[in-house]
C-alpha cells in the first residue's frame, strides 16, 4: 500500500526557499528513492514495499517535477544548484547521510552526491552523464519526442491506450522492457507527471554539456544497467565502471531504463546489497 504523500518546505541557506513532494514509509537506516527525468516518486512503488520491510524508505519528488512545484523564480535545474538543493531537503527531512538511489537523471544526481560525500552509499540504475554526443543527442531527442507525446494526447486519448498491452507499450515501451506489466492507472499517471512537468525543459537544457567524470572514492557505488535499456544504451555502463573503478557494475538481465517495474525483486536485491557493504 502507497504511503501518503507529503510536503517539506526547504529554507537552504543563501536561496530561496522551495518545496519537495516525498513519501516515507518504514523503519530503520533510510534509503532515499530518486526518479528519472519527466517521471515521478510513484515509479519506485514496486520495489518500496521490499525495502521497507528493513530501512525507511523516503521517495522524492525532484524539484519541478510530479508533486514537486517549480523551483522559484530563475532558479537554475543545473547539477552545481539541484544537488546542494537535495541536500538541504534531506536535512529537512531529518535525514543524515542517508543511503541514495537514483534511476537516470536520479542515479546522475545520487552519484553527485556520493561525490560530495553527501550520503552513506549510492546506487544508480541506468545514471545520465556516460554517454558520448552522440548518443547524448540520440536520447534527448527520443526525451523530447517522448514530452511532445504527452502534450498532444487528449486525456481520454491516453485512458484508452492504457487500458491495453499494446497501448501501454506505445506510451512507455521506450523505458520499459515490459510495459504490459504496468497497470493502466500508473501509466496514466507517468504520462500526466510528464506532460504537466514544468522542471522538463530546464532541466533537459541544463544537461546538454553533462559528462560524469569524476571518481566517487570512499563511497560504496553500485551501478545497475537494464540488458534492454533503449533510451541510455548498457555500453553506457561500462563507461560508468571506467570512471568509477572502485563501482560495482550490475547487469540487470530483461529489464528496460526503469528496470523498477520490470524487476522489482531484482532492483530491490541490489539495493539491499549496496548498502550491506556500508
């Protein structure tokens, strides 16, 4: 069962105070969930439950994105901005160095904040920033085409095609191995989070010239790559390994870019053993 959704007002020192959108659930060493670009907490409900039966387990919504509003004024959606942002709302939730774990545009960000010693351990399914230009423009380019989707689908249009297999794969095939196993509503929803996303824009501009190059030492990192990823190509990982040698790279075997619903057994699994190796 989704725990209810709720609201921190952050006051980070020097900026202007913004709000986050989070779920929290469980108890024990906290974990804290966060999602890709145009997507929202919701995509980690089917590993939640897992988790929680031995930690706390706390989604977040980025800033701009599902329940989170806007970040305020001209406020930048760049790493430099977004990740001491992050770090302000976990202080304000109470958390110290929580665990982090990140899908795409998350996983950059955990690794970010691994970086900074910002948390405990990082694991990153599918992370952004390993790509060349090429296949960073080949992604951008299906994340636009995906957005343009989602803002020209009448409401009822986007109800009727997720009520089949077929229709769920024409919404979400490109971040799913198998999107037939995503119930009508949570695509419905997925589809509503990027349509109306108002930190899409800002932040798909604000990643034109991201490369992670950093090692990330002192930090246990795992980096989980779905087998069938079609939007950050699993070489991708390889790549991420290379940076980060001291990385546990995961092949997760059948699963999409958000292999959270194609295999949550599998994710929560490596979840689990990241951070058993603090």
């Amino acid at each position: 069962m989704a725990a209810p959704v709720s609201f921190a007002r952050v006051r980070p020192a020097g900026r202007p105070p913004f709000t986050v959108a989070y779920e929290r659930k469980g108890a024990g060493e906290p974990v804290v969930l966060l999602h890709g670009i145009g997507h929202h907490l919701q995509a980690w409900r089917p590993v939640c439950d897992i988790l929680a039966a031995s930690h706390e387990v706390i989604a977040v919504d980025l800033p701009g994105f599902g329940a989170s509003p806007a970040l305020p004024g001209d406020t930048a959606y760049d790493l430099p901005t977004v990740v001491p942002l992050l770090a302000a709302a976990f202080a304000e939730l109470g958390l110290e160095r929580p665990h982090v774990v990140g899908n795409s545009l998350g996983g950059l960000l955990a690794l970010e904040l691994g970086r900074v010693k910002a948390v405990r351990s990082v694991t990153a399914f599918s992370p952004a920033g390993f790509w060349t230009p090429a296949e960073r423009r080949y992604a951008f380019g299906v994340l636009r085409g995906m957005y343009a989707g989602a803002q020209a689908l009448p409401e009822p249009v986007v109800a009727s095609l997720a009520r089949s297999v077929v229709g769920r794969a024409s919404l979400t095939g490109t971040i799913y191995a198998h999107p037939g196993r995503r119930s009508a509503e949570a695509v419905m929803a997925e589809t509503r989070a990027l349509r109306e996303a108002p930190g899409f824009a800002p932040t798909l501009a604000a990643g034109r010239g991201v490369r992670f190059t950093a090692d990330v030492p002192d930090v246990p990192v795992t980096i989980g790559w779905g087998s069938r990823d079609r939007l950050l190509l699993p070489r991708q990982g390889v790549r991420a390994k290379q940076t980060i040698p001291g990385a546990r790279l995961v092949r997760l075997p059948g699963c999409g870019h958000v292999p959270m619903n194609d295999d949550p057994a599998l994710v929560a699994r490596v979840v689990l053993d990241t951070v058993a190796a603090v």
